[in-house]
C-alpha cells in the first residue's frame, strides 16, 4: 500500500546539489489500472498502481533490460522526464521532489509517503511546499502523461 500527499512547489530555498537525486524516464501502457515502465538510474521497474490518491494499492516488479525494451515499445507517448531529489524533512521523512523536463518544463512537485494516514493526516508542509494537490488527478503523472498540464 502506498500512502503519499503531493505537492505543488513553491520554491526551491536551499542549493539541490547537496542532494541525493536520481535520472527518471517514464512512460504508461494503461490508465487503469495505471501499468507504467520506468528506468530510474540503473533501475527497470514494471509499476500496477490502484485507484486512489492519498492511499492506494501498488506493485513493483525490476525487470530485466529484455523485457523492459520489450515493454517500453508499448509505450504510445514521449516519456516524462525528471531528476527526483531525495531531501530529509522533519519526524525522518523524506520529501521527493521532482524537477520535470521536456514537455512538462518548469513543472516542480513534491511528495512525501508515510507508514500510516494518521501520520499523512497530521503531516505539516515545510513553508518551501505549495499547495496540496494529492487529491488533484490533473497531477498525477499518468494524467501528466496522457493529458499534459
């Protein structure tokens, strides 16, 4: 299960080099369930994802480089393109901001995922967050992906 809240950046107040971060491409051969293929750094991973927005069902299978070739000619779209940052927030959270690319220039967003909705309930954005979007389906990348912004 996964439960996380999204949102929208409203800046970036601290240098993000000194920032764990990953090379992501993307792309989704479903809308629903949502099936996406995804290469972040050396990692093929097939995604099934429920429906939902703040807690949903998901699973991830790596694949290997065959079967992601195989399956990334289904995609039917150009790919989303980001660098995901890894940033330690309060209560040893990590909050996963995404710096998009390509067609989706200047977008920026966040996400943080929690063990429990009590805890994603109770969550107090740090003032560099947006506004909160978990529950805006305009947002979530398969919607960015099939619909653009």
């Amino acid at each position: 299960m996964e439960i996380e809240k999204k949102y929208l950046v409203k800046n970036i107040p601290f240098d993000l080099k000194n920032y764990k971060k990953s090379y992501i491409e993307q792309g989704y051969i479903n809308r629903t369930p949502v099936i996406r293929v995804r290469k972040q750094d050396n990692n093929l991973i097939l995604t099934v994802k429920g429906s939902g927005h703040l807690s949903r069902e998901e699973f991830e299978l790596n694949l290997s480089n065959e079967e992601f070739n195989n399956l990334w000619t289904k995609i039917q779209k150009k790919p989303i393109v980001k660098t995901r940052y890894f940033i330690p927030i309060e209560n040893n959270l990590i909050a996963e901001l995404d710096i998009y690319e390509s067609d989706l220039k200047g977008l920026k967003t966040v996400e943080v995922e929690f063990n429990n909705i009590n805890d994603a309930d109770n969550f107090k954005a740090p003032k560099w967050f947006g506004d909160d979007i978990t529950y805006n389906k305009k947002f979530k990348n398969n919607n960015l992906y099939y619909d653009g912004i």
